[in-house]
C-alpha cells in the first residue's frame, strides 16, 4: 500500500531583519495552508503540521523535506504547497535562460533558492510522486507596473483597492527594491547557494515532480481576504472532493476561471511519468 506525505508552508510575514527591515505581510498564506492540510488529510495524507510564517525557516524547511525523502519509497506520493512571496536573486550557474535570475521561496529567515529545492528533490527515491502547489510570483517588477496595466475597475475587483502601494501589498511577490538591498547586504550567503550546488537543469532527480504555479513567469500572484486567488480557486474547483477529473483536468479548470492576467503553469520535472499528470489530484 502506498503511503502519502504532505508538507504545507504558509508566510503571512517575514523576519524583517532578515529582509533589509521589510516584513512582507501578506492575509491569506496561512490559511492557504491550513487549507491545502485539510484537503490532504480528508484524501488519507499523513499530514505534518504546517509551518506557517516563523516556523517557515530554511533550516526547518530542508530538514521537514529530507525527513519525507527518507520515508517514501516508489510508489508513494509527496504533496507539497508553499503560499507567500516569491523572489529572485541574480543566477550563478546559468540555469535559467532569459533573465538570468533564480527563483526563490521567501522564507521566514532567508530565502530558498530554486536550485536548493531541486537538490531536495534528488534525494527522493525512484518511483515518488511529488506534486507541488506554489501560490506565490517571483517578478518585483511586473508587480511594480501592476497598477499601470490594469484599469481601477479591475484593481477593485481583484485587490479591493486602486491604491497602486496598497495593490503592491496585496502581489505575492518581493519588491524589486527589497530584492536588490538583500542581496547587496547577503551577496556572500547567496552566491555560496548557488556556487555549491549543482544548477537545477542538471540536477538528477529520480523522482517525478508535478507542479502547478500560481501564475506564469512574468505574471504575478494575488493574494486574498480569506486566500490567495489562486488557491481560492483551486478549492473551488475541488469542491471537497467533487472533481472527478486528472490534474492536467484539474489545472484546465483553474486557468478557466482565473483572469488572463495571472494563468497558472503547469511544470513537470524528474524522472518522466506520464500516467502521473492524468490521475485524480491527491490520489495515495
């Protein structure tokens, strides 16, 4: 019988002495989840108590990571959700084309980059599942424009404010400004990451890795009252278990009643697994 873990990662803030004095408050992370938690432990997951905002530290992150790791053999399944903000810092082992940037978490103390998360995911064993929810967005700058490009209609109806600093609180996203003053101060810590880490393209990892992001690359994450937009809209869809389809079904259905500003992207990695993306969502 195959065994299911689930982690939930939730920050309404951060430790501002870690983030230039920038505490990145957010409404909606912790409830996402405490949510996510519940869908999981109703689907029959062994469900760890979610880290929500100074529990979320890179240290108990990792540690919470590699402990599933070394519980799951093939056959069993990680779901993995992070809600908060996401950030960037310049990319070292040229892994990303483009903007030369890596994505990271930001967590309570530091952030984890994108190239630490796929080392985590290579010490999983052939043959585990890993399906990842990430509601949060990475670009500080489109997030700066934000309130350029979309009408005061749609700023009410998306953000329940036009005010463009107030609608800046309310995007899942670092502000670039923030973003340049850690990694001027933290360059060291940051570029030793990287430095000391295989890039993620070359990572092997011999697990399969399902991800759906709460938006595209240039496109950014809204947060919410009660939860971000984008998993408000996944439990919608969900219906406490109603939809019958797969998670590329489950995906179609999200992007449907998102708006066309922020299009979830569905992102596989790993070890191919082709049957993976067309089973029911939180299926043990």
């Amino acid at each position: 019988m195959s065994t299911g873990l689930s982690v939930h990662i939730g920050l309404n803030r951060v430790d501002p002495a870690a983030y230039d004095g920038w505490s990145g408050e957010l409404g909606a992370c912790e409830q996402d989840a405490v949510d996510m938690a519940g869908i999981a432990d109703a689907a029959g997951f062994d469900v760890t108590d979610p880290l929500l905002s100074p529990a979320a530290t890179a240290e108990t992150v990792t540690a919470t990571l590699e402990a599933a790791a070394g519980r799951l053999a093939e056959g069993d399944i990680l779901f993995l959700t992070y809600s908060g903000h996401g950030g960037q810092v310049p990319d070292l082992n040229h892994d990303e084309t483009g903007d030369r940037l890596d994505e990271t978490w930001v967590l309570h103390d530091r952030q984890l980059v994108d190239d630490e998360l796929f080392e985590l995911f290579g010490k999983f064993a052939k043959g585990v599942r890993i399906w990842l929810l990430s509601d949060s967005c990475h670009s500080g700058t489109v997030a700066r424009r934000l309130p350029e490009m979309l009408s005061a209609q749609e700023l009410g109806r998306r953000f329940s404010t036009a005010d463009p600093e107030e609608v800046g609180r309310r995007i899942r996203a670092m502000p670039q400004s923030v973003q340049s003053a850690v990694y001027r101060r933290d360059r060291d810590a940051y570029d030793r990451i990287q430095n000391t880490r295989t890039a993620k393209d070359l990572a092997r990892i011999d697990a399969s890795v399902l991800r759906i992001s709460g938006c595209q690359d240039n496109q950014t994450s809204a947060d919410g009252i009660v939860n971000g937009l984008f998993t408000a809209t996944l439990l919608e869809v969900w219906r406490g278990g109603a939809f019958a389809g797969s998670y590329r079904g489950l995906h179609r259905e999200i992007v449907k009643r998102m708006p066309p500003d922020q299009t979830p992207h569905l992102f596989q990695a790993g070890a191919p697994h082709s049957a993976f993306a067309r089973q029911r969502p939180f299926t043990i």
